[in-house]
C-alpha cells in the first residue's frame, strides 16, 4: 500500500492539473486568452525568435530553480510554443532549473543543506548508487516528491552531475508532454487536448506507481 505522504503528493499532481483544466476554461469563455496573448506573450515570446525562446527558458529556469511546479512550466511552454515545441521548451527550461539548484548545492550552499537535510542525503545516495542514471530517471517518472529538495539533495551527495542532470532531462519529459499538451488545448482543440492529456495523466500515475512498487522506493527514499 502507498503511504499517506505518497497519497497525497500523488493527488496534488492531480489538483495542479485539474486547476490548470480549469483555467484553460475561465480563459477560453471570459477571452482572457486573447488579452494574455496580445499584452505579453506575443510581445515578448510568441514568435519573437531566438530572443523569445532564451526569455522563456530564463524565467523557466529560474522560476523551478526556486521550487516552482515544472508541471506549470510545462503548462505554459505548450500554451505558447505548442504541444510539440512545448514539451522541448518545457523540459529544457526545468533541466536549467535543476541544474542551477543542482550546482548551487554542490558549490555554494552545501554547508547549510547538510544542517537542514543532512539526514536524507544519505537515503537519497544510497538510492542514486545503485545506477545513478536509471535511478534519477525513475524518481522524475514518479508522481511524487518535491523537485527542488531532489534537485538540492542530490548536489551534496556524490552522484556525477552528467548522471542527475541527464536523467532528470529524460525522466521529465513524460509529464512535460502531458502538461504542455494541456497548455496547448487554450487555443487549440480544447476539450480533445485536455481529454487526452487527463487520460495520459492517469497513464503516468499508474506506471509511475508499478516503479514505486518495483524499486521500493518507500523505503529506500523518503519521498
């Protein structure tokens, strides 16, 4: 059985989509979208070129460098880039974002993550060792835990960076497409895009949880 930590992360994904499905709704009846769309995304991203796509992946970077959601990033990259595009911008964005929390660790603010969270370095290299690549792939595929404490505990724990930052890349792009798939249902295809995604959504919690099952992270990596 998942414990009630795992529950309720599992079902904050859930509540992060479900609102974002919300929104693509108040957007498309109050035409929000439109005033989104001309006062800021067109000016600044949508279209702009290569100027455009580095400011995006800037705040990208930037904003899940700090903790938030990659799923709203991914939202936001499918919403002005596409279902397609998004899934790349979306998830090269939040690789940024890793590796700047990543390296942060690693070089500068090691001494005060080991005062705070020193106790879950040790389940957390423990769990990276055994194939530091596959085992950062599968924490990504799962549903569960916070990106940032990851992205922190693993820059004070010996794991190469290529392994980590190589395997978050790849283990966010799942969820990425589904999130930028949503983003892009507020201009295209709404109730079809959404649809699929909520159904892609439910996928990827059950697959995430056959990996929970298989590698037994309960107890191997406080979530």
């Amino acid at each position: 059985m998942i414990n009630a930590k795992t529950r309720k992360a599992i079902l904050k994904a859930f509540f992060i989509f479900a609102l974002l499905a919300a929104a693509i709704y108040l957007f498309r009846v109050s035409g929000l979208n439109e005033v989104l769309d001309k006062h800021w995304m067109d000016v600044h991203i949508r279209d702009q070129g290569i100027s455009g796509d580095l400011l995006f992946l800037a705040i990208a970077a930037g904003f899940t460098a700090v903790g938030l959601p990659r799923q709203i990033i991914g939202f936001f990259a499918g919403y002005v880039f596409g279902a397609t595009m998004g899934t790349v911008m979306g998830t090269v964005g939040t690789a940024l974002g890793c590796a700047l929390s990543f390296y942060y660790a690693r070089f500068a603010g090691r001494e005060a993550i080991e005062r705070r969270l020193g106790k879950k370095t040790a389940k957390l290299n423990a769990f990276l060792q055994r194939d530091p690549f596959q085992m950062t792939v599968v924490i990504r595929l799962l549903p569960v835990g916070s990106n940032i404490l990851t992205n922190l505990l693993a820059g004070i724990t010996s794991i190469s960076s290529l392994s980590f930052l190589g395997g978050s890349a790849l283990g966010y792009i799942p969820q990425t497409f589904i999130f930028a798939l949503l983003g892009s249902g507020v201009n295209v295809d709404p109730v079809w895009r959404t649809t699929i995604s909520a159904v892609l959504m439910v996928v990827s919690s059950l697959l995430g949880y056959r990996l929970y099952r298989k590698y037994r992270v309960e107890s191997e990596l406080d979530a």
